[in-house]
C-alpha cells in the first residue's frame, strides 16, 4: 500500500508506505516542515508509533509511522476546526511527496513511442523513462490480455504483467514507479556497506516489482 487515501473511524488520511522507510519519512517531513505555517517541532513516541505534527492552512498533520499505523501514514490529529479543509490539504501535500519522488520520470523518446505497437503486440498508451535507468510501459489490447505492464531496470531485472481491468493496471504502474524509486534510493548506499540486510531488502522491493499479476 502506497499513497492510497484511507479511512478510519470516517476519518480520511493518506497510506504513505505499507513499511517502515526511513528515508521517505525524512523527505515527507522535510517537505511538511517547508510548507507548514507552523511547525510543532517536537515528536511523540510510544511502543508501537512516533509522530511529527505540523499545521498547514489550519489543519492539524501528523506524520506517523509504526506498527499502529502499518508502515508510514499521514493524517489529521482531530484537533483541527471544523471547517478546515482536511481531505484537501492531505491529498495536497501527499500528492506533492509523490511530484517529489516521482520527478525524474519524464515521456519515453518525447512522447513518440505513444499509439506504436509493443513489446506485447499491443498499443503503447503509456511510456515513462526514469533518468536513472528505468522504463515502464503500459499497452492496451496485447496479445495476451486487455492491458500489459512492461518494465524494466537496466542491467537489474525485466518484468512484464497483465491485467484486465483498467484500474488495476494504473494501480500497479504507480507501484512500479514507486519500488523503482525505492530501489534506486536503496543502491545510494556505498558498496562497503551492502550487507546481508541490504541484499534482503533490494529482493524485497524486486519481488514487490513481481507481484502485480
């Protein structure tokens, strides 16, 4: 789960990461704290989740992550007034986060490869290429099914998955492109310091690439 937006107890907030990553709860509190008009600067912290809270255009956010809350969340704390405009600055600043690590994902070739037969024999409706090395393409009416996912990290893995449904081959391209961030993320670590942790956890995000069909 990624970037979904939730309910609990009819309250909306925005599943940030389905795990505990740390370096995306630092860059979603660096972007809180840039665009909060107040910041309350201070963390808390049981067994199980720790939260930071910041107030942006009257609404009360914490940013939370732990056992409680599956991973990393972004909600409103209750406290903020009636009127403020919860669900819009969630979605506002959970789309930003997104913006900010999907930014490096540009149109394949300029957008040319768009309406061209591909690699499944379909029609390309969708191609991004990542700067760092990557490509997911979305085709309709394939050889094989209604819609095909084809990506791939240059020189780490390949990977093609079908769908019948629309819907659920967005959801699994918006996934790609998040396990690729994070993969790419996961390789800024120097070689000397790739252990056995490191290895688990890049197969860890390789298989999540694998599991869409």
């Amino acid at each position: 789960m990624h970037f979904k937006l939730l309910e609990k107890e009819s309250k909306p907030f925005y599943q940030l990461d389905d795990e505990v990553d740390m370096h995306l709860y630092w860059k979603c509190d660096k972007h809180l704290s840039e665009v909060a008009e107040e910041n309350a600067g201070y963390t808390d912290r049981t067994d199980q989740i720790f939260c930071r809270y910041y107030t942006i255009k009257e609404v009360d956010v914490a940013l939370c992550y732990g056992d409680e809350v599956k991973g990393i969340s972004l909600s409103e704390t209750g406290i903020s007034p009636p009127d403020a405009p919860i669900k819009e600055v969630l979605e506002k600043e959970a789309k930003s986060i997104w913006h900010s690590i999907t930014s490096e994902w540009n149109s394949c070739d300029n957008g040319k490869t768009i309406g061209k037969m591909g690699s499944d024999a379909g029609t390309i409706i969708v191609d991004i290429e990542h700067s760092g090395g990557a490509r997911i393409t979305l085709e309709e009416k394939t050889q094989t099914a209604p819609f095909a996912i084809t990506l791939g990290i240059y020189g780490l893995m390949f990977h093609t998955a079908w769908f019948g449904e629309r819907e659920k081959a967005d959801d699994a391209f918006y996934a790609a492109q998040f396990y690729i961030w994070k993969i790419f993320e996961h390789h800024l670590k120097p070689e000397a310091e790739r252990n056995e942790e490191w290895k688990l956890r890049l197969d860890n995000y390789l298989q999540k690439l694998t599991d869409f069909s």
